[in-house]
C-alpha cells in the first residue's frame, strides 16, 4: 500500500483551480470551410435525488415519470432512471424502524432523517465511489480512536458494489488508500493515520473532489472534521461550486469544535445542502457513529437519473429543480445538487 503525501506552496490555490477548470477541446470542422463554428460538449447530467415526507422517512417506490426536472425553469427529459436501495445495514449503525436514526444531531438541512428500510441489493452498476476524508490535525487530539472506530464501522458497513478510497489531512494531505473494494486496505489505511498539524480542510476537500470528478457514475466524498479551517489557501465557495458541477456529493460530519465557529459551521452547512448532502455536528462519538449511520442509510435510499440538457444559452451558472409531479412542495423534502456549470464554449475558427 503506497501512501501519497502532498504538501501546499502559496501558490497551490490558483494552481488547483486552474487544473480544475480544464475543458475537452472541440473536435475541428470538415476541411476548406470559411465559417466560425461554436462547440459546445454537450455532457450528460446526472442527479442523485433523496426523497422524503414529512417525517423524514424515505419516498420509495416513485418511477421515472413521477419527477419533474427544470433546468433554468426549462423542463428536461429524463434518459437514465434507476431507484437505489440497500439491503438492511449492520445492527451496529442501524436505527429503530420509524424513528430518525440521527438522534438530537444538528442536520444541516433541516429535515429529519428516515429509518432504515430493506430493500433488493444494488447490482455492481449501482455502486457508488465513496471518498472519506479524514481530519488528522491538531485539532483531533481529543477523541481520534473514536472518530476512528465511528469511520471504520462506516467501512464495514457499506455495500461491496462500492468502492471506498480514504484520504487524510492536516496542513498535508494524504492519499492513504486509493479507490477499491477491498475493506481491509481502507482500514489499514484509517488504522495509520495520526494526528497533528495545521488544518487544510478546503485544500484537501478541493483534492479529494478533482479525484472524484475523473469518475463516472455516483460519487460521494465523506468528510469528518473536527475544527475549522486554519490553513488552506483555497476558497470554500471554490470547492463548492466545482463539487456541484461534476455531481459530486459531500456530506460533511463535525464535532462541536466546528459548531462554535460560526463561519465555519455555516459553510459545512451551505456546502452539504448545494451538492445533495447533509452536515451533522456530534456531541460525542456515539452520535459520530450515528451520523455515519444516517449517511449509509442515505446512500441506500437515492434515486439515480440523468438527463441532456435541453438547448440553453445560458453558459454560466444553471439552476436545478426536481419535484415531484401532483404533490404539494411542501408534502415531500427533495434534497440533489442545486445547479451546475457548463463547460467552457470552444469556438474553431476555419
């Protein structure tokens, strides 16, 4: 196992971005032609959709013909569906059917989470890429084997279609064990970590997204962090809005240490919601533990679809909006990534 450490130049922030911002080239036009062509890659969009009622519990069952998706208020035609479940999860990360397995934690959208269903297995198709990131700075003293048994039981417990890679951080970061199936390499890795250092959250966060965004499929990056950001040369709103436009989910878990900090509390609350995901502030490790456990049961209670955009000529930010057809907005809680951004116009000139 081959452990890939970085470390971060003052000039790694436009360096990152620029990297990030990349965009395929067009394809050039038949020869002998005087015309001035755009291109534009048209790129299939894909949602991963959690839907709940009122009480926080799972909307199941739903088809494609039951959602409604708007671009810029323009509607899009659905072209791939698939209705995600998991079977029941270990009892060790398993709530009481009927009750919000999240107990009194801080859930950064504001609605409650839903019990754990049974459900048919995923077929290998289905299965997500999971990147874990984990907080090794100083700020992790205090509770670190915890937040390390709460990690490891998120591993053992989630579904063998997907692929889990675990990262670190403190001023560095650390690729600790690359995307695979294999439990015991992730574990290894999570079992080698130590704490120390500067926080890089951001940093590494911008990272762990640019790894995920070479993917297709879905794809979720994890964040346990202890404390607030005391290092990065990046900007949070930078990490966010590239996360959203590959459709990358984060769900963010953090101690109280976070919560004290406004600021920071705030941006895990607003990055989680834009990109689909939740932001949890535990107390303790039992509802570190808990917290994980939500989000395992979130992954096994989505809705997968993707679609092409419709003609638009909007190439900055685009605004997503998924519902639910003949239900009042308020009778379901609909949580996807709220918009994206094209990729760069090539224009070829002949």
């Amino acid at each position: 196992m081959t452990t890939q450490t970085y470390r971060w130049p003052l000039c790694v922030g436009a360096a990152l971005l620029i990297g990030a911002a990349g965009a395929p080239g067009a394809s050039p036009q038949q020869a002998g032609s005087e015309e001035t062509v755009i291109r534009r890659t048209v790129s299939l969009v894909q949602l991963d959709v959690a839907v709940t009622d009122k009480r926080g519990d799972y909307v199941t069952g739903l088809k494609a013909s039951d959602f409604e998706i708007f671009e810029d208020g323009l509607p899009q035609k659905v072209a791939t569906f698939e209705e995600v479940r998991s079977p029941a999860p270990d009892s060790t990360l398993t709530a009481q059917s009927g009750s919000n397995p999240t107990g009194n934690l801080g859930v950064g959208d504001g609605s409650p989470t839903g019990s754990f269903q049974a459900g048919p297995a995923r077929s290998p198709v289905s299965g997500a890429s999971v990147f874990i990131l984990f907080d090794t700075s100083n700020y992790m003293y205090r509770g670190f084997v915890f937040a390390q048994d709460a990690i490891a039981e998120f591993v053992r417990s989630l579904d063998h279609p997907d692929r889990i890679a675990f990262y670190s951080y403190s001023r560095d970061f650390s690729r600790a064990s690359p995307l695979t199936p294999d439990r015991s390499m992730v574990l290894r890795g999570l079992r080698s970590t130590v704490a120390g250092d500067d926080a890089a959250l951001y940093n590494a966060l911008l990272m762990t997204v640019r790894d995920a965004a070479r993917l297709s499929g879905r794809k979720v990056v994890v964040v346990f962090s202890n404390g607030p950001d005391n290092a990065s040369v990046v900007a949070p709103e930078d990490v966010r809005e590239l996360a959203q436009s590959e459709g990358i989910t984060i769900y963010m878990i953090s101690t109280q240490e976070a919560k004290l900090e406004p600021v920071s509390s705030a941006v895990f609350r607003r990055m989680s919601a834009s990109t689909g995901g939740k932001a949890y502030f535990a107390k303790n490790w039992r509802e570190q533990q808990k917290a994980f456990g939500s989000i395992r049961d979130d992954l096994g209670h989505l809705y997968s679809f993707s679609y092409y955009p419709q003609s638009n000529p909007n190439m900055g930010w685009r605004k997503i909006t998924v519902t639910v057809k003949g239900q009042n907005p308020k009778s379901y809680h609909i949580r996807t990534r709220s918009g994206y951004r094209p990729k760069a116009v090539q224009i070829a000139e002949q």
